[in-house]
C-alpha cells in the first residue's frame, strides 16, 4: 500500500542491478502515468548472504543504472492527448514522455514511427502515432507510446486510455510482477498515512509470482507488438533466448503460485480495441457478487458502473444479513466535491444500494394544477407498509397496500437506510480535519483520495488491479486486474488494509466504528494526524437540484455518450 510500493519496486530494480547480464535478467513497465523523476526510498537487498542499503534515487538514476549494467528495461506507455491544447493544435500530445524528455536530454532520441492523415468530413486531423524513444548512451532502454483506439476520438488521445499499471521484472528467469492501481509518481509520499501534512493518495497492489506472472507478461508482449503495424520493434510470442516466454492466454484459469500456496491468481482485462470487447473484469466481479454470503468490501474514488451498481442492489435485497461495505472518497473532500465530479453521479448509487434495506423514504412530487400553477405531493414511506421491490434504471419501485408504485431517484428528498458508503477523513497536528483556509492550501487535497481499485468477498476472493469501479473502466479503457483467492491469503489483504484505515477496524465492526468517528468529530474529539472512516449520508452528495451546471445527475450514470469522458 502507499509508500510500500515503491520500496518493493526499488528493492525489485536493486535485486536485479546486483545479477550479472542474462538474457532471462529484464525490466517490462506498462504506465499510465509515469514521471521519471519520482523518489524511490532507502531499502535493503539481500543477495548472497549479504545485505546491501542503497539510498534513495530517482526512478530514472535507478534504471539507468540497471541499463548501464546490462539489462534491458522497456517502456509501453498510452499515448494521451493534452486536452487544452487538442482543440487548438489539432494534434495528441504524449504527455508522459515529455517529462521524460526533459529528464535525459541529450539521452534520448525522438523517433517517431509513423504519423497520418485522417480525413473527417473533407477536413483533416493530424495526429500522433506510436511513437518510440530510445536512449543513446543507454542502448538497453526502450519505450512505446501507444495510441489506444476504442473509439475515433480515442485516436486523438480524448475519451479514452490504457490505463493498465504494472512491471514485469525477470530475475535470471523468475518472474515477479507488481500489478495494481498505482502510477510512478509521488502523490503517495508522506510521512503518516493519510495524515493532512503531505501527499493523501491511497492505492494498493499486489506482487505476484507463478503462471500468473506469465500472464500479465503476455498482456505487456501484446501491447509492445502492437508497434507492428507501424513499423516498429517487435517481440516473438516466443522468445526464450532473450527471456520473453509467452505462457498460455493472458485470460489465465486460477493457477497456483508455486507448490504448496494454497492461493491462485487470475489474470484479467478490459480492452475496448478488439471487435468483441472485452470486459472479463466485470464479469468476473458481478459473479462474486452474486453468490457473496458475509460481506462484500469495495474501495475507488467512485462506484458508479451501472452494471455493478444494480448487482449488489439485487443481492443486498436477496441477502438481508450480507454487510456491504463501499469506501470512496470523501464526497466533500475539496478534492474532489465540484459540479463537475463523481459526487453527482455517486448520489445514484447511493440511493440504489439505500433502497433494498431503508428504513425511511420522503418522496416529493411536482403535480401541475392549473396552468402555470404546481403543487407538491408528499409521501412518506417507511418498510412496515411499503415493501422494497427494485431500485434500476433510476426508478425505485415498492409496493403498498397491495399496488405496485414508482417513483424516479429524482423525485426522493429524503432517505434513510444502514450505512453502505463510506468516506476517509484526516486530521492536522491539533486533531482539526480542516487545513487553514489560506492561499498555501487552496488546491490541495485536504482528505485522503482513495485511488486503490480493491474489492474484497467474503475472505476468499480479491481482485486488485488498475480498474476503477466506474462505467468507462468497466467497458472499454484498457485495464488489468488480478483475482486472487484463498482464505489465508485474501484475510490477511483484509487485516492489513483495514487496520492501515483504523486501528481495530473489522467488517463486523466497520459502521460502528465509523459511527463514533462521526460521533467524535463533531464533539471535536478526534485524534491529531489520524485518518478516520465516516458514514455517508443522503446530504452529502449534490442532487440534481444542486448541479446547475449539468442539470439531472441521471445523465451522468446511465448516458454512455456522457460517460466516454468520464
């Protein structure tokens, strides 16, 4: 988690810098956002007996050295537009790789493989292809910047990305992959988790070793030989004399790790660029879903895929005793609680996981009565006479008094239900979990952002990976996921994330907890640099009413147009 990945990734790149040159010794990054001059810890590396500190350095110093001393290190990276200068320009610009061009000038040379015309209705676009960058003085590093297309847009580097995060490292043959949701940039550094000093992103990942480290291999080959057509450097499916062994299909079956683990890994992705997409990560997901019997944890910055969203409804409705438990954001985190964010798209998930199980519902309607004249209608529901029927498609459904009625999510002031969501808070040195308002603090964010994209079912099944719970993740951005299982393994995923949110935090305990951590903030009892989880409400989220800028918020969850942005 945090920090601890870039420990593991200097340790992994440290191993290597120690081994002598093989063809079975390789580095195989695949970013979405990749800043080279990002600060990797101290660590210590056993080798031999021995134990070796390095000091810290920059990603860059680190596997400049690793190429220097004979090791091939490659890049694939998506290709991203900058969306301020597209519509001026006309042309995608490969933001990641111009930070890397600032950080080895006179290293590295520009070769661009093919650019192009497209012609849109007798007008033409100019556009960047695949674009490959070699270092001069470091023959050994290679990178790829690929265009993803799932779309005409895309090919402008708008509406869509790879956004597959992880690194392959081959030490003399073995395989090991770092495979998550974080990109290689310092928005995790900081001195306590999740304090307000420093930076407040929360992510995890997962090493893997075995068939499924194969697998994620396979993922990245696929990628890099997409160069093919452009003309660019390519790899053999098969490549045992250079140390790139392809292994079966990147859909991997569950495998073991190695003999004896009783825990197996599944590979999975979203790709949006095949004929038939792909979306095994969802599918895999919506079946643990529905056969789920204790609990079911999801942390992301947002839970707002449809399909996701109406399969825990259904199985919250089924299943009264399951716990459901969804970290996101903080919706009124400053980072993150404009118009123009998941908060009003994160209502409707809200009101659809609140409905099978509410306790209270105060629904409004606008009825006309003369021309020009309205009147509101009240109801007040409550589950001793009104029966939960459904929540889908934006309208709740219920029955009373033997009729079956209706109403749409927008129609619903006021709802009352046990806690589903959740939001992370911080507090400063004085217990206050507000930063000064000054012009210092302005733009930063004041509470954890929870990038982690982590579910958890029942303690037997994880899947970590670089997918978001969100409609674009879910159907056609490129990502990568792992499904791991077994009950040793995925409850201590839960041990060790739950207490990094709070000391003693368990699912039986986890709205109790959250209860008097809201109970505590507003007695102002909270203690100094902590992170606390806090119950989410009907008010915390913006409602249609309160988004002039977008109007109906129904748009944002159920418009696929709208949600190629997003």
């Amino acid at each position: 988690m945090d920090e601890e990945f870039f420990e593991e990734l200097h340790r992994q790149l440290c191993r290597m810098e120690l081994l002598d040159p093989d063809p079975l010794t390789y580095v195989l990054v695949a970013m979405w956002l990749c800043k080279p001059d990002t600060q990797l810890p101290a660590v210590t590396v056993q080798q031999g007996g021995r134990s070796t500190r390095v000091a810290g350095r920059t990603f860059i110093n680190a596997i400049t050295s690793l190429t220097q001393r004979g090791h091939p290190v490659k890049f694939v990276l998506w290709n991203g537009a900058n969306p301020v200068e597209w519509p001026r320009k006309l042309i995608s610009v490969p933001y990641n790789w111009l930070r890397w061009a600032g950080s080895l000038t006179g290293l590295i040379r520009y070769e661009p493989l093919d650019s192009g015309l497209l012609r849109f209705g007798g007008g033409a676009r100019v556009f960047s292809e695949a674009l490959s960058f070699r270092a001069r003085s470091t023959p050994n590093m290679q990178v790829y910047a690929e265009s993803y297309s799932p779309n005409w847009l895309a090919q402008h580097g708008l509406t869509a990305s790879n956004h597959q995060k992880f690194v392959v490292c081959s030490h003399a043959g073995k395989l090991e992959a770092l495979l998550g949701g974080f990109n290689i940039n310092e928005s995790y550094s900081a001195k306590t988790d999740h304090g307000l000093v420093g930076e407040r992103w929360h992510d995890t990942a997962v090493l893997i070793e075995g068939p499924a480290a194969h697998a994620v291999q396979t993922e990245w080959l696929r990628r890099w030989n997409k160069q093919y057509w452009y003309g660019g450097d390519t790899l053999p499916a098969r490549l045992e004399d250079q140390g790139f062994t392809r292994h079966g299909s990147k859909k991997q079956t569950a495998q073991r790790l190695s003999d004896g683990w009783n825990t197996g890994v599944t590979i999975a992705t979203t790709n949006g660029e095949p004929y038939t997409r792909e979306n095994d990560i969802r599918d895999l997901v919506i079946e643990r879903i529905k056969v789920a019997t204790k609990y079911i944890y999801l942390e992301n910055y947002a839970l707002t895929d449809p399909a996701l969203v109406a399969a825990l409804s259904k199985r919250m409705a089924e299943k009264k005793d399951l716990k459901v438990i969804v970290l996101v954001t903080h919706p009124k985190n400053p980072y993150y609680s404009t118009p123009i964010s998941w908060s009003p798209m994160e209502y409707y998930t809200f009101v659809q996981l609140s409905l099978p199980r509410f306790t209270r519902v105060r629904i409004v309607t606008t009825r006309e009565i003369a021309l020009g004249t309205t009147e509101d209608d009240e109801q007040v529901l409550d589950p001793t006479t009104a029966k939960f029927v459904s929540a889908e498609n934006g309208t709740f459904t219920w029955s009373e008094g033997g009729q079956t009625k209706s109403c749409s999510f927008d129609d619903i002031a006021e709802l009352e239900a046990p806690t589903v969501m959740y939001g992370p808070i911080s507090t400063d040195a004085t217990g206050s979990e507000v930063l000064p308002r000054n012009a210092a603090n302005a733009k930063k964010p004041q509470w954890p952002y929870v990038h982690s994209k982590l579910a958890l079912f029942d303690d037997q099944v994880a899947f970590v990976g670089s997918s978001n719970w969100t409609y674009r993740s879910m159907e056609y951005d490129g990502e990568i996921s792992a499904m791991v299982t077994g009950e040793e393994t995925v409850r201590g995923i839960r041990e060790r994330l739950f207490e990094h949110w709070q000391k003693g935090l368990t699912v039986d305990n986890y709205a109790t907890k959250a209860a008097k951590n809201e109970q505590d903030r507003v007695a102002r009892r909270l203690r100094p640099v902590h992170s606390y989880m806090l119950p989410l409400s009907f008010g915390d989220f913006l409602h249609s009413a309160d988004v002039t800028l977008v109007g109906s918020p129904k748009a944002w969850l159920y418009s696929k147009a709208t949600w190629r942005f997003w």
